[in-house]
C-alpha cells in the first residue's frame, strides 16, 4: 500500500512542475512585462531598469523559474499585482469556501448517484430511462445557466435559499449548508447523472458474475446481495467516477461562485483574469492541481480498500 | 499474389457504411439538420436578422415575444432574435476553433502513437497523461489572463487540452486496427504504408473521432459561453450567447423571461452536439456485433403458483411412460423431476434446450447426469433451484421436493429451501466466491443465515465445516482471499459453504471439470466421504465418463436435451443400451486397442432450434432406420437383469444393439 501512494506521488510530481512551468511561461508573456505593469507607462527608463533588476527580470528565464520554485517549496507564492497582498493569504482565505463547496457536491452526486445507479440496475424500466434522462439534461445545460435558474427560482422568487453569500461554519453549521444549498445543486447535477450511470453499468456487471449465483443458492438474501455484495465489487468503477466528479466541480467553481457570489477561489480565479494578475493565478493553479494530486491519491487509497488483490499484493 | 489479395479486408463498417446507418436514427438526423441550419442563419445573420445587433430601441424595453420582436427585447430596447443570431457567428466560431485545434493535434498523435509505437508511443503517453490531469479550466484563464480579449487564445487552448483524451482514443483504435490480420497481409503483398493507413486504418477510426468531436464540442460550446458569461474573452457591447445570459441574470428580480432564449439555444446546441456523438456511436457499435443483444428479461415465475396446496405424493406421481412399473425404491425418494422443460429467449422466440427430463433421486444416493456440451445437463442442474439466468424460464414439469413443487414456488419461498434442504457447487471454484470478502467471513455469513447464532458460534462452525471438507489448517484458510485458493482448496471452501445449511441433497454442477486431475480424484473422493458421512443425496453433473465411473450409482444420459438413458451405473457401462451410450463407450480411449483408427461418432450436435420431435441422434446412429424419423421416441422400461430397477432408454431399436467390439 504504502508503495502505491509513493508511484503515485512520483508520477504527481512532474504534474506540478509542468502546472507551474505552464503558468510561469506565460506570466512572461504579459505584454508590457511586470515592471512595466507597476511603473506605469510614465516611469523613466532609468527607474524601470532598476526595478527589472530588483525583480530579478534581467536573469535568464530558466533562472526566474528557478527562483520562483525555490520561492514556492517556502511558502512563497508571490504577491498579487493588484492588491499587493502576499498570494498564498489570499488564497487561503479562500480555500475553506471552495473546498465545503466541492466537497459537498462530490459527496451528493456520490449517494444520490449511487441509489438511483442500484436502483436502476436491479429494477430496470422506469428508473433507468429516467437516469438517462438525467444524463442528457446534464450534459446540455450548460452549468452557470443551471446555477442561475435555481438561483431565480429557489431564492428570488420562492425566498427558500439565499441568492448570494457565504456563511462559514464556525459561525453556525445550519446557515453555512443553508447558505451552500443551492450551489451544491449547481455542481453536482452533471456529476450525478455520471455517476449514476456508471453504478448502474457495474452493478449489471456484478449482478451476472458467478459469485452472485453462489450467494443466491446459498439462500442468502437479496438485500444482502445488492448492497453488501454487489456494491461493494461494484464500486470500483464509481470512485474512479467519483474522482473525475470532483475534478470537474472543482474547475466548474468558476461559474458557480460567480453566480452565487462566493468567496472562493473560483470567483478570485475570475477576478484575477480580468485583471490581468498573473501570480494569483499561478497561485491558484498550483492549488487547483495539488488538489487533484491529492483527490487522486485518496482513491488509489479507496481503490486498494475496496479490492482485496491489490492490497495483498 | 492473388492468394494473398483474396484475404479481402472484413465486412469493416466503412465510412459510408456508418454513415447510412447513422442516417437511420431520427434523433441523430434531427440534431444534424438542427446544426446546419443554425450554421447557416448566423453565417447569414447580416442578410435575416431583422435588427441590426446593437440597435437600441428604448420605448420597447424588456418585452416579452410580440409580433416586431419574436424573441422579445432586452434591457435596452435590442432585439433578442438578431443578437443571438449576430451572437452565434462569435459562439460557433469559437467551437470550431477549439474542434478544428483538437483534431490537427490528436489525429496525427494518436496515429503516430499507435502505428509507429515504440519510444514514439511512450513520449506521446506521457504527454497525454499530463495534459489530462491538469486542471483545465484555469489555463484557459491564465491564458485570458494574458491575452485579454481573444477568445481564439482561449478556445486554442482548450483545444489543446482536449486533444489529450482524443489522441488516446485515436491511439488505442489504431493499435486494434493493426493487429488485424488484413492489415499484415496488405503489408506483405507490399502496398506502402501511407496507402495502408489511407484506406485500412483511417476508415476504421472515423467512427470513435466523430463521437469524440462531437462530444467535445458540447463541452467547448459550454466553456465558450461560460467563459462569455463571465465577461472573459468578449469585448462588450459585441453579442454572445454567454454574454446575453449573464445580461439576464442580472434582470432575475424584474423579469426572468430573457433567461430562456438565450439559455435556450445554448442547452438546444449541446444537445445537438451531443445526440450527433451518441447516433455515430451508437452506429459504430451496432456495426461491430452482428445481432443485437438478446432481450433480458427478469426471471418469471411458472404460470401456476401452485405452492398453496402440496402436489401428489410422489409415488402417486406416474412415470415418464405413463406405465412405469413402482419400483420399490420409491419410498424413500427424495427429489423427483417429472417432465422437466426449460427454454430460453432466442431471436425467433423462445428456445427448448431440455425437453421432458425426468428422474428421481433416491435417499442416499450418488446420481450422475452426463452428457456433452449443450446437451441440457447444466440447465436442468441450475433449473432445480430457479437458478436460471434471466433469459431461461421453466416451461413445464414439476420438480418435487417430499411435497413440494419448486417449481411453483415464488423467488421468496424458494430462496428460504436454497442452502438448506437443496444446496449446489459450480464449476469454477475460484470465481464462486466473493473476492472482496475473506473466505471465513463468506461461509459465515451463510451459516448465520441459516443458524441465529452469534458471530463466535458462527467462527466456530465454520471451521467445523473446514475440517469436515478436510481443509489442512482451516484457520488459516479463513483468513484468505478467494484468489489467494488453489483451485482445490477454493472447491473445498465452496463444499463447505454448501454444507453449511445441512442440506439433504447436493447438486455439483461440473465440480471438478476446472481443476487438475490430480486434484480431482480428491475432490470427488470428498464427495464420497460426505455421502457417507451425512447421508445426503448427491447429484453429479458431467461430461466426463471417469467421474460417473467413479462415484456415482446410477447415471442419466442426455443428449440434446432428453434423457437418452438411465442405468445403475454398472450396467450402464457394461451393457450400453442406447446406440450413443454405446458409441460413447467404443470412443473411450481407455478401451482402444491398437488396431486401425480410433473411433468416432460421426456427424455434430444439432443445435437447439434445429431439435427434430422425432430421434434426435438419428443421423449420427448406425442402427438408425425409417421408423426413427417417424414420430416422438418414448422413454421405455428396460428389464435390469441384476435385480429390480430403472433402466430406461429412449430408442425404438435398443433390443438390436450390438457393439462393435466385444467390450
């Protein structure tokens, strides 16, 4: 076990560096460098050499990147060029809301998926078109058209839920959810549909090994085969499923905590674009891609719980 | 050259193949024309829109569909029809973009990867695997980041990103599509292989590159207007799809009518991508299999519940040839089959594959049932139980347990018997078992269900029966996986689960047939040592002839779904009395002495929906005649010269058999 984590890791690694070369590559894009950016068009060509030599932009490229890993493995992700404050403050305010969303989201679409996913598989008919359904109506609605509609509906109109706005659970776990509802829906009814789909193409699978049959003439009931057994051979698949949910939540945080006014690191991702801030979205995308990093390790964690021959491997 | 050029490639579903076939599904052809037309009106929005884009008309503000505005105005007065037509040139100009980058990218990739291999193949894989797992969203912002308004930078990338997943799809299609055999002959009969990847392999992967663009465009449609939405990649006041419902939303308090237009067209196009993506896979697919699936029903029950009043006593219940002699060993019967037929679902309706087995199963015994592949024995096996898979049903007979018909009973009553009156073992051992689940806590799992006792009673039983099955160490076995087993020990686990109810009759269906020889005879000295021990009655399922020798007492033969014969087993062998008994025994190996060619029984099985009423064994039999094609063979009585008993075969000419060779 403990050497799976450590592959996975190492295959991980050049994942991050990649991330923040890509990212780092095109901050040197940015017409009109950094220095150029904080001078202003009207500094004198003498103060903007000073500055490019305190900014360590007369170094090569390859140097800079090197200095700003080394910058990174201490904690140091720059300072923001729009509000000056160090990037990793920023981002760490914000990480909480961004993580409860997802978080969430991931966790509804995996039991609601996999009841409708069992459900589907052992009765058919009904239930199954309707997960198809589902799936269609998942795919085609694009997400922030989906977020603002249950925005429109759930809180403007019907006044169940807050429009906007962000409640942290320190201050009162009842509000917090209350407050996240409606955006947990947003994100996760495309994931739900997926992940339903899947339990219920592996639960089919399952269903027709040979172990099954043994259960069954060994007289040993249905409940205990579909949930005990079954599920539990079949969910391999589904949190393989699940990962790519949460994978895909997280890059949709973008629209949703736009809409929902969140302050999370998707809505600063938004922010950050339109203002051109490149180091706060180095920043964020070093903490998008440690946390896929992390989501996968998890599952070939989960992964090796669940199946008994890698484990003893 | 010629021999070589006749290896023609197979019937491949080819591009115009797919095509007509795609062509047949009304939704794909629907979504298609959908897109096209769309095309076309924001290609020519310049010529139909009846309001120019940006045309403000401030009397007419946020109304609803009237006859001068069809879609109704926005916050300014402008016309909502025109700007989403004036707004899709932006929209589906972005996704082709993003389709057109992803294709140049993946398409040589993947075929490179795939058709060259070799360190080629493995930089390609690594690339692909990073670039699918960096988070996607946010380069596409770090991009805009940079590059301001551009949208094309935006879409570009995306397209790069995406191209990831095509290439491997594009990649693993061309690996397939190179091993086939029609590809190694083009190369040796020395067609280039520029000209070998043109006709061969491009044709082939077509199909899987359709479904994924398309499917990518929905996605990228999405991103293109998400992004739009959130002002990235637009210069206002220009129209965008994405941009008309972020507008929207900010009017939800006043008036929600503008979210439906613009969100509209939005969803309708993913939609259209996507079915288009669905029709060409669903098309690809059905090209590969030549019949559709077979219909999967849920397992009916028989017509007659009748399990509310006992059947007949089962000496009252007649034999199979309605004049059957009581045999004294009737009294102490304990399953008897009358008149068993199961069928399942075929493309022309439903399928016989046993017809009319009937036999009894005496206290104590070792019954065998044997026969070749698809002769019927395993569906009876799994048939007394309600074990058959969806497709199969019982369509007649009875099987009667002391009073009771299983056959008649609901999936509820007869689960109750399973296990514990009747218990069964399978053929493969090692995927019988549960292989999430350690072997102990499986067997103890059913001995609990069978016994209320305690969880340490339960471990206690359990290696009871592991000792009972004559497993070394049981209690380290239970602490195993199933494929931590040895076939043998894996079987032995099965009996043992078996066992666990106390059961009075054991089915095995093909117990040993997976396992080594050398672990058979252990096995089935097993089965002896069971018999002895518990007096349950065995039924014995196989197609080898040595197992019957073996163990059994008496033994059923059939033969394309009938019982051909049953004998004690003795005289089964010693006196065959149906002609494919007898064939079977003059093929015995074992008896070949080394004169002239071993024999064979000429001719195959016919297969079920080819079964005549009439002999079925006629065209292979030597001692066949006319009378044989007549009508329907009866099972007759044949007087057992050792003693009272139930010999039976169906054949109208069993007093002229004679071997071939003396045995």
């Amino acid at each position: 076990m403990r050497s799976l984590i450590i592959r996975r890791l190492a295959v991980s690694l050049p994942l991050i560096v990649v991330v923040t070369v890509l990212t780092f590559v095109l901050e040197s894009l940015v017409p009109g460098n950094t220095a150029r950016a904080i001078i202003g068009a009207s500094g004198s060509p003498a103060a903007y050499q000073r500055l490019r030599v305190e900014l360590g932009l007369n170094n090569p490229l390859w140097y800079q990147y090197w200095q700003y890993l080394d910058q990174v493995l201490h904690g140091n992700l720059g300072t923001s060029v729009f509000t000056g404050e160090p990037v990793s403050t920023l981002l760490n305010q914000r990480l909480g809301v961004t993580l409860s969303l997802v978080l969430l989201a991931t966790a509804l679409c995996g039991v609601v998926g996999v009841l409708l996913g069992v459900v589907s598989a052992v009765r058919g008919g009904g239930v199954g078109r309707a997960v198809d359904v589902l799936s269609l109506v998942g795919l085609a609605l694009p997400g922030f058209w989906v977020a603002i509609i249950l925005a429109a509906v759930f809180a403007v109109t019907l006044r169940i839920f807050p429009a906007t706005g962000y409640v942290p659970p320190s201050d009162s776990v009842g509000r917090w959810l209350w407050a996240l509802t409606l955006p947990v829906i947003a994100l996760a009814l495309a994931g739900v549909a997926s992940v339903a789909k899947q339990t219920r193409d592996s639960m089919k699978d399952t269903l027709a090994r040979e172990y099954i049959r043994t259960l069954r003439a060994s007289g040993i009931g249905r409940r205990s085969i579909i949930w005990k057994h079954a599920l539990r051979n079949g969910a391999i698949p589904v949190v393989t499923v699940l990962g790519l949910v949460f994978v895909s939540a997280l890059s949709s945080t973008v629209f949703v905590e736009a809409v929902f006014v969140l302050p999370g690191l998707g809505s600063m991702a938004v922010t950050a674009t339109s203002q051109h801030d490149i180091p706060v979205i180095e920043g964020i995308a070093l903490y998008f891609t440690v946390l896929v990093v992390i989501v996968n390790v998890l599952l070939d964690i989960v992964y090796a719980m669940l199946n008994p021959k890698v484990r003893r491997a | 050259m010629s021999e070589i050029a006749a290896v023609a490639a197979p019937e491949l579903p080819s591009s115009s193949r797919l095509l007509r076939r795609a062509l047949r599904k009304p939704l794909g052809v629907i979504s298609a024309v959908y897109l096209v037309l769309l095309t076309l009106a924001c290609v020519l929005a310049p010529l139909i829109a009846p309001y120019a884009p940006l045309a403000e008309d401030l009397i007419h503000v946020q109304q609803g569909p009237t006859a001068a505005h069809l879609l109704g105005t926005d916050e300014l007065g402008r016309d909502v029809l025109s700007r989403l037509l004036y707004g899709g040139q932006l929209t589906l100009l972005g996704v082709v973009e993003c389709v057109a980058v992803l294709l140049i990218i993946s398409l040589p990739a993947g075929l490179a990867a795939g058709y060259l291999g070799g360190w080629v193949d493995r930089a390609i894989n690594v690339v692909v695997d990073l670039l699918l797992s960096v988070p996607g969203i946010i380069v596409v912002l770090a991009v805009l980041a940079v590059f301001g308004t551009s949208m094309t930078a935006a879409m570009v990338t995306f397209g790069v990103l995406g191209s990831a997943g095509v290439t491997r799809v594009v990649r693993s299609t061309v690996l397939s599509v190179r091993e086939e055999l029609y590809v190694a002959a083009a190369r040796v009969s020395g067609v280039s292989e520029p000209r070998i990847v043109l006709r061969h392999v491009l044709p082939r992967i077509a199909g899987p590159v359709i479904v994924q663009a398309s499917l990518f465009a929905a996605i990228a449609l999405a991103i293109q207007t998400g992004l739009a939405f959130l002002s990235l990649g637009v210069a206002p006041p220009a129209p965008s799809w994405g941009g008309m419902v972020g507008e929207a939303a900010n009017l939800i308090n006043q008036d929600g009518w503008l979210l439906v237009p613009s969100g509209g067209i939005i969803a309708l196009t993913i939609l259209a991508f996507g079915l288009i993506g669905d029709t060409v896979r669903d098309a690809t697919v059905e090209g590969w299999s030549a019949t559709a699936a077979p219909a999967v029903r849920k397992a009916r029950r028989p017509a007659a519940p009748a399990a509310a009043h006992p059947g007949p006593a089962l000496a009252d219940v007649p034999g199979p040839a309605g004049s059957w002699p009581a045999d004294p060993g009737s009294d102490d019967a304990v399953l008897a089959v009358r008149d068993l037929s199961v069928a399942f679902d075929g493309p022309g309706g439903p399928v016989t594959v046993v017809d009319g087995v009937s036999f009894t199963l005496r206290a104590g015994e070792v019954l065998g049932i044997v026969g070749e592949s698809g002769c019927g024995k395993s569906v009876t096996a799994l048939s007394l139980l309600q074990l058959l898979p969806p497709n199969g049903q019982i369509n007649g007979g009875r099987v009667l347990l002391g009073d009771q018909d299983l056959t008649a009973m609901t999936e509820r009553q007869i689960s109750g018997l399973r296990g514990k009156a009747v218990a069964m073992v399978f053929q493969d051992p090692t995927v019988s078992l549960d292989p999430s689940f350690l072997v102990g806590a499986q067997v103890a799992e059913v001995v609990r269900r069978h016994d209320k006792v305690s969880r340490a009673a339960a471990r206690r039983r359990v290696l009871e029966l592991f000792e009972q099955v004559r497993l070394p160490d049981p209690a380290a076995v239970a602490r195993r996986y199933p494929h931590e087993l040895s076939g043998g020990m894996a079987q032995r686990v099965c009996l043992a689960l078996a066992l666990a109810g106390r059961p009075s009759v054991l089915i095995a269906d093909e117990p040993t047939t997976a396992l080594d020889v050398t672990v058979q005879s252990g096995i089935l000295e097993l089965l002896r040592q069971l018999r002895e021990e518990t007096g349950m009655s065995i039924i014995l399922v196989t197609h080898d002839w040595g197992v019957i020798a073996d163990v059994c007492d008496r033994a059923l033969v059939m033969y394309a779904g009938q019982v051909v014969e049953q004998a004690p087993v003795g005289a089964l062998f010693r006196e065959p009395r149906h002609p494919y008994t007898l064939g079977l025994q003059e093929c015995n190996p074992q008896r070949w002495t080394a004169d002239g060619d071993l024999p064979v029984i000429p001719g195959t099985v016919l297969p079920p929906a080819q079964w005549p009423v009439s002999c079925r064994f006629r065209d292979r039999c030597r001692f066949a005649a006319s009378d044989c094609a007549l009508a329907a063979i009866p099972l007759e009585h044949v007087p057992h010269r050792h003693g009272p008993g139930d010999r039976e075969v169906r054949c109208i000419h069993w007093q002229e058999l004679t071997p071939a060779r003396s045995a």
